[in-house]
C-alpha cells in the first residue's frame, strides 16, 4: 500500500470518526489490532458496541465502497470482535456492525447500519 493510499484510508477514517462523533457516537477506539485483522473504529451507539469498517473512495463511479467488504472480510472482522470483546470482558454488550463509505470527491458519508452480522 503506498504512503498517499494509506493517507487517503486514514483521511476517510478521520472523517468517519468525526461524523459518528456528530451521531453522538462514543469512540472507544480507531484501529484495534487483534492478532490477524484490524477493526477501523470502534464505537458505543446507546447499549450497542459497534465494529465499524470504513470504506474511502473518490467516488462511485465503479461500484459502492460497501461492495468490496467480501464474506472473508466480513469473517476476519467478526473474528477481530470477538477478541475485541474478550479482552475487555464487553460480554454484555450488544453487538453490530456498521460500514462507513466516504467519497472524497463529494464529500458524501453514507453509513451502513447493521451491515452485516457476524460470520462466526
């Protein structure tokens, strides 16, 4: 991944943030390393935890961002969650996972609740 690439996806994930920080989103944490995958943010929303991934994209002119997130990304995230959740005992919580698409050039986010559920 190229230095401008890896600028641009923590461009988008900056922007995400902010804009689920206007949704009176906590943020617990941006870029959670679990032992084979990152989660972009995680957030509270009310009693939900949420795992979001963010999708950056000048525009969509080839596809939706969303479209790219593959049953295998999907299953590498759930994966991440579940050892987001057992290393800091948020047993209790419910648990959604929502997707971010950011478009640079119009300055569009579209935020995919409840995107998916978990693959394990």
């Amino acid at each position: 991944m190229s230095m401008n690439t890896k600028a641009k996806g923590i461009n988008g994930e900056t922007l995400a943030a902010n804009y689920l920080k206007g949704l009176g989103y906590w943020i617990e944490t941006r870029n959670y390393r679990s032992p084979t995958e990152e989660i972009d943010i995680v957030a509270r929303d009310g009693s939900y935890l949420v795992f979001c991934e963010v999708k950056s994209r000048k525009n969509e002119q080839f596809a939706r961002a969303c479209e790219s997130i593959t049953k295998a990304k999907m299953r590498r995230i759930s994966y991440a969650a579940s050892h987001y959740i057992n290393r800091f005992m948020e047993f209790e919580s419910d648990v959604r996972f929502d997707v971010v698409e950011v478009y640079t050039d119009s300055g569009e986010i579209n935020h995919i609740i409840n995107a998916f559920e978990s693959y394990l």
